[in-house]
C-alpha cells in the first residue's frame, strides 16, 4: 500500500449553518444550504468506498494539531478568538465564514489530518498520500479565516513537519480555481517553500493573485501566480503545468510536492467558471507524480479544498485517487462524455498569451 488515505467523520460535522450560498438569510434572502457543506466530501468518499478503493489504501489517522501547532503560521490572539466563539456555539472567522460549536476542534482535526499524510510521505511511510479534510484551508491568512477557511491545513502542516523532519524545500501546487492567498501569505518571505497556484483571474479574493506577487525579502522570486481567464479548458491548464508549473519545479528541487486540491475548475462547478474535467485531473495528478519520482524519491502529499458540485467532486477525487495508487476501478465517469466535448477546451490564443507570462517568470526563480 503506497498510497495514503485520511478521512474523519468530523470532518462532515463541521457546521456552516443555512445561507443563500453564502450570505446569511434575513427578511430578504431565504434560508437554505450554505454553499460550503459537507456533501461534495462525503460523496467523494462514499464513492471511494463503492468503488472498493478506500479498503485498498493505507489509512492514515489524523491527531489534531494543538494550539502551539496552529502559532507557527497564526496570530494567537486569532486562535483564541475561534476557539472561544467555538465554544460559545459559533461565530464567524472573517468576511462570510461562519461555522458552530466544536469546529474549533474539528479544524484542529483538519489541520491534524494534512500533518498526518505529510508525515507519513515524508518518513517514508507511503510513497504518497491525500487528506480528504474539512474545514478547507488555503485561503485562511495569519489573523483571519477567509472563503469558508479557518486555519491554513498545508502552512500549519508544513511548518509542523519542517520542525519535525528538517526539510529545505518544500513546493506547493494549488490548482484550486480560487487564489491560493492564504498559503502564499504564509510562505511570502520564505525561500523554504516555492507557492505555485493556478487560479481564475481575480475570481476569490479579487484583489489577490497577480503575477506580479513574486514573493519579498528571502522568498523574492519563489511565489508563482498564473491567473488565468475565465473559460480556461484543458488545453490551457495542459499548456500551464508544461510550460510553467513543470519547469518550475525542475528549476526549484523539491524535497516533496504538496497540492492544494480543490475541484473547483471542473466545467459543472457552481462558483467557478474553468471547463475541466475528470481525466483533466487525472492528467495532472500524472503529471506530478512523474515530477515528483524525477525530483524528490514520488514524495506527494495532497490536501483536499474546494470543490461545489455535490454531483461531479466525487467523480474527479476518484480520478486522483485512481492515479495516485496506480489502481483502476470499474467506476467510470458518466458525465465525462459530455463534459469533454464542450466547446472551449481548446487552448486559445488569450490564453496562451497569459501562460507565457507567466512562464517568463520561471527563469527569475532564485537557484
């Protein structure tokens, strides 16, 4: 079994309360499923499970980080905050992140989960490993959740086990469709971790993202943005790991590659505007690895984000899953034939004239 698995049943339990998407309801907007609950995770995992998958991989068990964990990347004052409003029966992290009594402990969970793979991957344990966690992380910043985050899964998890394992250089890749600003924040002046996200264009947040966020001080040059247009397909996600996403890493040699999983991007997503597919996640899942064997001994590590289509999450985190473990089901995607042959998964020359932006960008990567 060289590939790790973790799942918690909490992570289903962690509450968002009832909102139009994600405003709270009130007299003028009526009540219903906050966008970020818990079906797109567990029908992913029940999907693994019908598959027979899940009894095929190594499980790997979360510990919840404690709070000293959480003070390597977060202001204490903040953890404090959560954990009291937690206590107290709920509160909100920022701006529209709601979440109820216990999802203090349930994020610590979350976080516990991330550290739980990456410790495994990096002791040799497994060759390679995905946290299915909630509370997602990527956008939670050092005193503030944003975008349904709480606490930053990967930073907390990549500070934890630098101290633990020693460990140089660390890449990060987010192919989330909202901007990875919370893990890039965390790592801006730290030529430890390369941040590399492929996102929307000014999608979430929308003053984050640009190209021209290259990272300050020590971490000059080792944060990689590639904001794409909306409509960006296959092809121009394709162009994008070959062009940029590759070489940078080739360039940088890391000791282990984490991926900030969202399913966001796929073509049926409700809040994104990207034209992925299935096998689209396949592909770079493949793509990583064969990085990953090539540059750091198959080290890779994910962790799972976002992802709002309850239907089409669970058909592309099995794609994954099918490509990280090397094992094929017999689930196939039923939307597949649909979705591939939208229009729009071509790569278009606007398109492309952003990718090779940002490619420009490779060759400024300190060595």
């Amino acid at each position: 079994m060289n590939t790790g698995w973790n799942f918690h049943e909490l992570y289903l339990w962690h509450d968002t309360g009832n909102a139009a998407a994600w405003f709270p309801p009130g007299l003028s907007i009526e009540p219903g499923e906050h966008a970020e609950n818990a079906a797109t995770k567990r029908r992913f995992k029940n999907l693994m499970d019908v598959s027979g998958l899940t009894d095929r991989l190594a499980r790997i068990d979360a510990i919840p980080v404690v709070e000293d964990d959480l003070a390597l990347f977060h202001a204490p004052d903040y953890i404090a905050r959560i954990k009291a409003q937690s206590a107290a029966g709920g509160g909100d992290a920022s701006f529209l992140s709601p979440f109820g009594r216990g999802s203090f402990e349930i994020a610590c969970l979350s976080a516990g989960g991330t550290f739980a793979v990456m410790d495994a991957v990096l002791s040799g344990g497994v060759r390679n490993a995905y946290a299915l966690v909630r509370p997602p992380g990527h956008h939670a910043e050092r005193d503030r959740g944003l975008g349904y985050c709480r606490f930053g899964n990967i930073p907390v998890a990549i500070l934890k086990a630098r101290r633990k394992h020693g460990f140089s250089r660390i890449a990060v890749v987010d192919w989330d469709v909202h901007h990875g600003n919370g893990t890039q924040s965390a790592f801006y002046e730290d030529a430890g971790v390369l941040t590399i996200s492929i996102h929307q264009d000014r999608l979430f947040p929308n003053n984050s993202g640009l190209r021209e966020e290259r990272g300050r001080d020590a971490g000059e040059g080792f944060n990689l943005n590639i904001p794409l247009p909306p409509g960006s397909g296959h092809e121009a996600y394709l162009a994008v790991f070959e062009r940029v996403v590759l070489p940078a890493l080739r360039r940088y040699q890391p000791e282990a590659i984490v991926v900030a999983s969202g399913f966001d991007a796929s073509a049926i997503d409700p809040f994104g505007r990207m034209m992925l597919h299935s096998e689209s996640y396949r592909l770079f899942t493949r793509l990583l690895m064969q990085a990953a064997d090539a540059l750091c001994g198959g080290r890779l590590v994910m962790s799972h984000e976002g992802g709002y289509s309850a239907s089409y999450v669970p058909y592309c985190g099995l794609s994954v899953m099918e490509e990280l473990s090397g094992i094929r089901t017999d689930i196939a995607d039923p939307f597949l034939p649909t979705l591939s042959n939208y229009i729009g998964k071509e790569l278009l020359p606007h398109q492309a004239a952003e990718i090779d932006k940002a490619a420009e960008l490779v060759a400024l990567i300190p060595r």
